[in-house]
C-alpha cells in the first residue's frame, strides 16, 4: 500500500508520521515529522498531532545514499539503456535508498560517453524512485597494477581534456571522480576537478602514503572502497590504506558486506575515522538481486555470484564487486562488526550528503530538508521508503 498525501485544513498537501524511534540529533527519540510537498516543516512531540501513520518501535532514520554503485536487476551504467536506469531507480528503494551516482566502469571513449549520456538523458526527461544525484565516474584514469576487475587495456592516464568531453556528454552530471593520483601530472586533473565542482577520490591506485599526502593537498577528498584496490598498510610503508586512516578529515568509501573488508577490518576503519568521515557504499553490480550462481558479463568479462552473495571473476577467481543491499550492510556494521549506532549510521546518510555538497537537503531529519525517510524494522528489514515524501511500498 502506497502511503500518499492527504489533504488538510492548512490547504496544503501534507503527511504526518511518527515513531519512537526517529534518528534525530545523534540519538534515536521519539517523535512526529509533518511532510509538505516533498519536504520535512515540522517536527513535534510522540502523539502531539494527528498522524496518518504510526510506525510504533520501528527506528526512522534518513535515507540512504550510495555513491559507487554500478547497477542491478540486469542493469550496468555502462549498458546506457534509459529503462534499465530507470527500473534500477525505482527497485533500489527496497533497501532503503533514496538517492545515489550511478558509476561507470572503465571501458572505451565511446562507451563511458553514450553511459553518461544516458544518464544525462534519463535525468531530463524523468523517473520514479531513488533520486540520481549524478555519476561517480570510476575509471578509465586507474593505475593498472590495482585494476581489480576493471579491463587492462582501456586503463589510461588522466587527461583533463578528455574528462572535459565527459562531462559535457554528461551535461554536468559527473559529480565524483575515482582516480590513481600518482598518473596525475602534477595533479592537473585533481585540482581541475576539485575546482570544478568534482570530488576526487584516489582508487585502483599504487599511490605511496605520501602521494597520498599530496594529492590532499591539491584537492582529493576521499579515498574509493577502502583496503580494496590499493597499496596496504605496513608500520614502515604506509601506503593508500594508511593514508585513509591517518588523514582524518578524508572522507573513504568502505564496502560493508564482510568479504570485502574482515569485520575486524570494517572496525578498524571505522574507529579510525570517527563518526563523520566515513561513507558505507555496495559497490554493487548488475548481477543484485539475482540467485547465486547466476553470471554475467562486467566489463568484457565473466563474473559469477558466489554463496556469500560476492561477485567474483569466474575466469580469475578474484572479487568483482557485491550485492551487497544497504541496509544489510548497516545491520552488518552495527551488529557483526560492531561499529558505534551513529558511526554506522552517519556513513549512509549524512556523511554521503556531505561529501557530494548536497547535506543542505539531503542525509539528516530535520526541518527544510528533503523527506527521503527509511523505516527499518528490530532486524533492519525495510518497512518503507519515503522518497521527497512518496511512500515506495
């Protein structure tokens, strides 16, 4: 049952729920939030106003944000298929999420041109579900000693006139970047990007923990699926894994499924961090939401879903990506990991929204701010998905 609008005496076209359990200023209280027009206007007092509905101890928290998430139920953003895209955004709300950047793979010119086209396209003329807050563009600019499943041959260095006519094809919409630093003369891409509204995350990269260092310096911002793809940790060389925990006001991208990352891993990491700089993503693939054993092409190559619900190269045997669903990923966290409630929390949420520059409406409940509500049940099951207001069940 769709929960809609109904109208008041106040003429507009409001919605009031409540809970006990809605995440506000870092804790979870019981309360009321009042919905006009695709907004939060209110917030009240457990039982102050009449409600359309009573979610009772279901915990209300803000909607998830995935940023580096490549496709599902088919679907890859490399396919540049306007309906796949579209399907993709109205299925992922069943997990919870509200908005995210669909994110390319490295391929040919050609194709990551007609992927953010279309894109661009289905942004313009519409769709339901999740709103698509632009592209993380995850390649071609990666260093091919850390190319994890991306295709060898198309791995080049970056290029700042190249990206210029990506983002052009992708009318402004490329708004996160992955990218090996260390291929970056004199980081002339890395502070064009974070000059131009971009946010540069290092990745697939053998970049040395002073590389890193640098690359900070000249605009990077974040670090892609930490521990994955990079050079690790030692006491005496640092490396990329070492730089994601030293530099602490860097955000890092973690993907939270447990084959990935350890649990001990995910908690060191998040410890590291502290409750503001780190970003839960599925890095999920086109084969979510299928059985295991299903198998699909990525990239020009075979992947296969394993048991666990990883997705791994069938030809290599190395992890391609997950289908990892978001709030699975939070009960992981929380639960297995054991990661601090707001630590895991803020990583799908408030966290994403700040690092993309959309936390003005986006990632917090709280008045004036977009009503991307997820309601989650005692097992992190989803109740319901509100996207600017619009129940998804």
């Amino acid at each position: 049952m769709w929960d809609l609008y109904v109208p008041r005496k106040t003429g507009g076209i409001v919605m009031i729920i409540q809970s006990k359990k809605i995440w506000l200023a870092d804790q979870f209280v019981a309360g009321q939030i009042e919905i006009v027009d695709g907004k939060i206007v209110g917030i009240y007092d457990y039982d102050e106003k009449e409600v359309d509905k009573d979610y009772g101890d279901n915990r209300v928290l803000p909607g998830f944000i995935d940023i580096h998430c490549h496709g599902a139920y088919g679907f890859d953003t490399n396919d540049a298929n306007p309906e796949g895209l579209r399907k993709w955004a109205k299925g992922i709300v069943d997990e919870g999420v509200t908005s995210f950047l669909a994110t390319t793979l490295t391929q040919s010119e050609e194709v990551l041109t007609n992927a953010v086209s279309n894109v661009a396209k289905v942004v313009e003329e519409g769709y339901e579900g999740a709103e698509i807050l632009g592209i993380h563009f995850e390649g071609p600019y990666l260093n091919k000693a850390h190319k994890g499943a991306q295709p060898e041959e198309y791995c080049v260095k970056p290029n700042i006139e190249q990206f210029k006519r990506y983002q052009k094809a992708a009318h402004g919409l490329i708004k996160y970047i992955t990218m090996a630093v260390e291929n970056d003369e004199d980081y002339a891409l890395t502070k064009y990007c974070s000059q131009n509204n971009v946010v540069v995350s290092i990745g697939h990269s053998n970049a040395t923990y002073e590389q890193a260092v640098q690359a900070y310096a000249h605009g990077a911002r974040s670090m892609t699926h930490v521990y994955n793809a990079m050079t690790p940790f030692t006491h005496r060389a640092n490396g990329l894994v070492g730089g994601a925990l030293r530099i602490r006001n860097m955000y890092g991208e973690i993907i939270c499924d447990g084959n990935h990352s350890t649990l001990a891993a995910l908690n060191n990491f998040f410890t590291s961090k502290g409750p503001d700089y780190s970003i839960m993503i599925t890095d999920s693939l086109m084969c979510k939401g299928f059985p295991v054993g299903t198998k699909f092409d990525f990239g020009g190559q075979e992947v296969v879903i394993y048991p666990d619900g990883s997705a791994h190269l069938v030809e290599a045997g190395n992890l391609a990506g997950s289908t990892l669903n978001v709030n699975k990923g939070l009960k992981i966290l929380i639960e297995d990991a054991l990661v601090p409630v707001n630590y895991a929390i803020n990583a799908c949420t408030s966290n994403p929204a700040r690092c993309l520059h959309v936390d003005d409406r986006k990632g917090t409940i709280g008045v004036g701010y977009d009503a991307d509500l997820v309601v989650l049940d005692r097992d992190y099951e989803v109740v319901q998905t509100y996207c600017k207001g619009i129940g998804q069940k």
